[in-house]
C-alpha cells in the first residue's frame, strides 16, 4: 500500500503562542483536507490513521518558498491567512499545509524543516 500523509508548516517567526498555532495548523488541515475530500488521496489517508507531521518554517520567505515549490509539484495545499483579530497582523501567512501526498513525494520538499 503507498502511503500518504499531510504536513503543516507553521510561521515561527510570527511567534505565536501554542493555542493560536493550534487553531492555524487545524485551519491548514481542514483547509487542505476538504480540497481532496472524495478523491483517492484522502480516501488512501483517511484509511491510514491521517498520519501528519507538523513543522517549523523560520521566516514567511520560507514558508512561501515551499508553498511555490508545492504547487509547483501540484500537491495539495492550502496557506492560512489570518485575519489579524488577535495575535498577529492582518494578512500574515501562519501555516501551511500541504497533502495529503504521498509520503516518498512529500519527503523530497520538506527535508530541511525541523520539527515545530
């Protein structure tokens, strides 16, 4: 069986406190997750425990960055954009998410982000 997952990248250079990176990275998933709802992907992720790993980008260059390479690699993926109501300001790019994918595919572009 192939294997898929879904990984949230988080902004760390906003420094956000631990409930608001909660609430973007649960943002991100549903966000991703609901653009591939009946396709295989996430039929294949739902069967597999919806395994996802969550990690660090330091700046909203990085986090751009890889978001461009995704696309770029037409996987899945979904930027969170907050309102700026609370912690951060309006329009900062607080999490990505991108699957879910296949996991060997996936690997390939997130090697250098170190867990959050």
């Amino acid at each position: 069986m192939r294997s898929y997952k879904q990984v949230i990248v988080i902004n760390n250079s906003l420094k956000m406190k631990k409930g608001k990176i909660a609430a973007q990275a649960s943002h991100a998933s549903l966000e991703a997750s609901l653009k591939v709802l009946n396709k295989k992907s996430f039929k294949e992720f739902k069967k597999s425990g919806q395994p996802k790993i969550v990690l660090k980008a330091e700046s909203t260059e990085e986090i751009m960055s890889l978001f461009k390479i995704s696309k770029s690699k037409k996987f899945n993926t979904a930027m969170i954009i907050d309102a700026g109501k609370t912690q951060v300001p309006p329009g900062s790019k607080t999490a990505l998410a991108i699957g879910p994918e296949l996991e060997i595919e996936l690997d390939k572009v997130i090697s250098k982000f170190k867990l959050l």
